[in-house]
C-alpha cells in the first residue's frame, strides 16, 4: 500500500508542478492567468507550487516507510 501510495503522490505532485509553472509562464508573458474565485477565496499558481511540495513529501515519507517496513521484515 505504501508503495502505491508514493507512486500517485509523486505524479499528482509532478502534475501540480507543472501546473504552476505554466500557470506563473503564462502570467509572466502578460496571458491573462490571474488568480481564479472559488465560493469568494482566491488562489493562484503559489496554490498548486505548495501542493506539489506536500505531495512530494509524501511520497518520500511512504517510501520511507515501505522501505523500513520491509528492511525489519527481513530481519
């Protein structure tokens, strides 16, 4: 389980990335990306950059996890 679940946080968190990077490319270039409304709260590319980290992060910590849990079951 641990496994699958570093391997589809690793690609949600490289599609957030690449999200927010067009997202800031866009805006950079003067197309008109601005920050979208949802129910009255903004969020912008910083939204998307910061999930990836999370994402990231998770994917390294259930690696970890699976890597230990494996390397005590072999013991």
């Amino acid at each position: 389980m641990a496994k699958q679940i570093a391997k589809w946080s690793y690609w949600v968190g490289i599609v957030c990335l690449v999200v927010s990077i067009l997202w800031r490319a866009a805006s950079a270039i003067g197309l008109p990306a601005a920050p979208s409304l949802v129910d009255g709260r903004t969020f912008g590319y910083l939204t998307f950059y910061r999930g990836s980290l999370l994402f990231f992060v998770a994917s390294i910590a259930s690696a970890a996890y699976g890597w230990a849990s494996s390397r005590s079951s072999s013991v």
